[in-house]
C-alpha cells in the first residue's frame, strides 16, 4: 500500500476532511492534497506529526514491515484494537473467538462431508 493510499483510510477512518488534518497539523491544504493524491511526500518531521496525530508509527504509514507483523492487516488489528476502551476491546476478542468457533464447526461439517 502506498502513503497516499494509507492516508486516505485514516482521514475516511477518522471522519476528517483534508482541511481539517491540513489545519491540525499546521500545513496548507494543497501541500496536504497533494500526500493524498500521491502527487508529494512529507519530509521527516511532517511524517512524524501525521503519525502522531493517527497515534500510528511511521513504519506503519510507510507500509514498512519490521517483521513483527505478518501484514499490513495485522497491523491494523492492533491500531484498532488499541485504539478502543477496555470494555470494547474485550467484546472486540469475545467475537474473535465467536468467528474462530465459527470457523472450527465448518470445518469439522466439511471433513465429515468428505
């Protein structure tokens, strides 16, 4: 995935407007349209303040893997996830479980099909 790519979700994510992040973080609107359109890239310290502001590190802007996670995906678990109350992380891993049971049973009705 690109940073422009990645921006976009966030700012979808979050609800804002380029506008608003643009503002936020102190920039012009045009220097911000153009990280989204891909058109730019931010130097160091704009990066540093975006990641700041999404609470995401750089790396996980950048599309960059330090191995700690298997992909891009698993690393959007753990922003989530981090990113709720306790009370709704603690639904959010009771319905990982529910989806994990879900998944063993179909497995199971389909060995028992074959």
């Amino acid at each position: 995935m690109t940073f422009s790519y990645i921006l976009r979700m966030l700012l979808e994510e979050r609800g804002l407007t380029q506008k608003q992040l643009a503002k936020d973080l102190h920039i012009a609107v045009s220097t911000l349209g153009g990280y989204v359109q891909g058109t730019s890239e931010p130097d160091f310290d704009t990066l540093r303040r975006i990641a700041e502001y999404f609470e995401v590190s750089a790396d996980y802007l950048l599309d960059f893997r330090t191995g700690k996670a298997n992909s891009h995906m698993e690393d959007d678990l753990l922003r989530v996830f981090r990113s709720l109350t306790r009370t709704q992380q603690e639904l959010y891993l009771e319905q990982g479980k529910v989806f994990l049971r879900l998944a063993a049973k179909n497995a199971d009705k389909a060995e028992a099909q074959e």
